[in-house]
C-alpha cells in the first residue's frame, strides 16, 4: 500500500518534471496539505457517516476529494506567481512553498501541531489505492496525449519555440502543476487513512527528495518507469533488512545509495528514459 501511494506521488510528480520540463522540490507540502484536508474533514465533519463499512467508505471518497480540491488550489496559488521562472530558481522557489507548508502545518493546535494528528479512521484498503493509481495512470495517459498534454511536450523540447508558435507556456505550466498537486493531496489523503496519524515531519523537504528520485530514477517523462521505480525503492529498504541482521551493522542506506550512484552512472536518463514499458514490450514482439 505504501508502495502505491509512492507511486501515486511520482506519477503526480512526473507531471511537472518530466513531461513540462519544469523542476519542483515542493511535493511534500501539497502531500501534506492533502493529508491534513483529508483527516480533518473526516475527522471534525463526516463523523456521523461513520460506523458501517458503506458511511466509512462514503466519508473517505468525500475525504480525499476535499484532499484534492485544497491541493490543487494551493498548487495554483503557489504555482501561478512562480512558475514564470525556469530551472534552478524554481526549484528554490517550489522548495521554499514546500517548508512554508510544512511550517504552517506545524503551528495549527486544532490539527494536532507537532504532536501529530491523531485518530484518524483507518479506512484505506489495498484495493483503493491501487484503484486510485490504475486512475492516475490511465489519466496521466490520456492527458498526454491530449492537445493539452502536446503543449507540455513542445514547452519541455523548447520553451523559446513553444511560445514562438503561439503556445501560452505559463497556462500550461500552471496547469500541469496544479493538477500535479490535486493528485499529490489525493496520495497524501491515502497515506494518512493508511497510517491512521500524521505529523508535519512526514511531509518534511527529504520526502520531496525521495519522490524526486523515483521520477528521475525511473526516467524523466516515463510513467511506468516512475512508478516501477516507486515500488522499487520503497521495497528495497525492507528487503534489505536481513543484511542488518546478519552483519549487526545497518548497511542498507549505504546499499541504497550505491545502486542510485551506479544507477545514475550507467543510466544517467533512468531505466526507461523517456520511454514507457509498453514500448519495450512491443519492440520485443515484434
């Protein structure tokens, strides 16, 4: 379930960084605006749905909708003023809205502050996230293949050229990040009816990091990659364990970040590239 969520967040982030071209260090925090949205509405609004499986269910739906809706605004409101900038300033940029989040967060008493936010019903299935991730996908597909989804591809290659022939690069952009932060509050709404408590140190600026490197990991602009890169690094921590056991030495970080180092060495473009698994499988075919 974890693994899913991981890879809801990287699809999401995919949106932004590998097919507009842009590069955003501010996932976490609409995760984590999503994560709280999600709790307090359930928490504080719907408790009266609440109490058979049908009123659960019911309450969650309307939970992460309203996960969705406040990310996706936020991401509008933070992307709108910032995203006229390119490279490393929006980064720093994105990077700073991420930690003023968190920060707010941080600092609200009626969500639990730095305690953390608890009681939350714990009403995720394995069932619904991959439902919600097989969505994304699927969305994620449709979109890039839409004229909307062309634009983000021509502003990607050559924003000059892009805005040459015409394109409005900053709409583009606004909208591929505010739709990348609805899906990110959806995943951070998931995450915390799977745990069933949150704190604003799970949203922190080394949780943007990691959903970063699935994307990249995976390939810039590859879905599938991004996704079996998800999966991959969130079991690769697990698997590992019994090294500990056997060495009583905790090796499984400097594990980790050797098969990245040697990953980015002799794939510097990712396991996939810019490609899909589906490509490979029909290159093979035929």
């Amino acid at each position: 379930m974890l693994a899913c969520i991981n890879a809801i967040l990287a699809v999401s982030l995919n949106l932004v960084n590998g097919l507009s071209g842009q590069f955003s260090l501010g996932q976490a925090g609409f995760m984590g605006v999503g994560a709280y949205t999600a709790a307090s509405v359930n928490v504080f609004l719907l408790g009266p749905l609440r109490g058979t499986m049908a009123g659960d269910q019911c309450a969650l739906a309307l939970s992460l909708l309203a996960a969705g809706f406040a990310s996706g605004l936020v991401g509008y409101l933070v992307g709108l003023p910032t995203l006229r900038l390119r490279g490393d300033y929006l980064a720093i940029v994105t990077l700073g809205f991420g930690e003023i989040i968190r920060v707010v967060i941080l600092n609200i008493q009626s969500v639990g502050g730095a305690r953390g936010f608890i009681g939350i019903p714990g009403s995720t299935s394995a069932f619904l996230v991959t439902f919600v991730l097989v969505l994304c996908v699927m969305a994620t597909h449709r979109f890039v293949m839409s004229s909307h989804g062309r634009a983000l591809l021509s502003v990607r290659e050559n924003e000059i050229a892009a805005e040459a022939i015409g394109v409005d690069t900053t709409y583009y952009k606004v909208q591929a990040f505010t739709v990348s932060a609805a899906v990110a509050g959806v995943a951070g709404g998931l995450f915390a009816h799977y745990l069933s408590y949150i704190n604003p140190s799970s949203f922190d600026f080394m949780k943007s990091v990691e959903i970063v490197i699935m994307v990249v990991l995976g390939g810039m602009g590859s879905v599938s990659g991004a996704i079996i890169a998800a999966f991959l690094l969130t079991f690769l921590p697990e698997a590992l364990r019994p090294l500990q056991e056997w060495t009583h030495v905790d090796l499984r970080m400097v594990i980790y970040s050797l098969i990245l180092i040697l990953m980015m060495l002799l794939r510097p473009k990712g396991m996939f590239g810019r490609k899909e698994l589906w490509d490979f499988l029909k290159r093979k075919t035929t």
